[in-house]
C-alpha cells in the first residue's frame, strides 16, 4: 500500500511540473506567435491557410491566358 501511495505521488509530482511548463509556454509563446502570426488586415491570401483552390484557380487562369482563350 505504501509504494502504491508512492508512486501516486511520484506520478503527481512529475504531472504537475509538466502541466505547469506547458501552461507557462501557452502563456508566453502561444502569445508572442499568435502576435506575430497574427493576420494584418487587407492583406488577404484569398482563403485559409492550407485552401489550395486559389493557388489551382490561378495557375487555370495563367494557363488559359497562354493558350489565348477569354475568362
């Protein structure tokens, strides 16, 4: 019983220190990189990181103006 309760406490001591650092690196640097990350208005990529249409509809759109056809 006593090495069950040892290692409860072991295990809470090492959950707490973890815990603690990855609340204090969401304080502090999930601010700093939401800050500088931060998106500046009018400066729109035309969607949402990771939404590849637009990158598609302009290489379509480069596409169709070297073969000469109208939009």
């Amino acid at each position: 019983m006593d090495l069950l309760i040892e290692a409860m406490k072991s295990l809470g001591a090492v959950l707490l220190q973890v815990v603690a650092a990855l609340l204090l690196e969401e304080l502090t640097f999930g601010g700093l990189v939401r800050l500088f990350v931060a998106p500046r208005p009018g400066a729109g990529n035309g969607g949402e990181r990771g939404d590849r249409s637009l990158s598609l509809r302009r290489k379509i759109r480069e596409h169709k103006q070297k073969r000469g056809e109208r939009q």
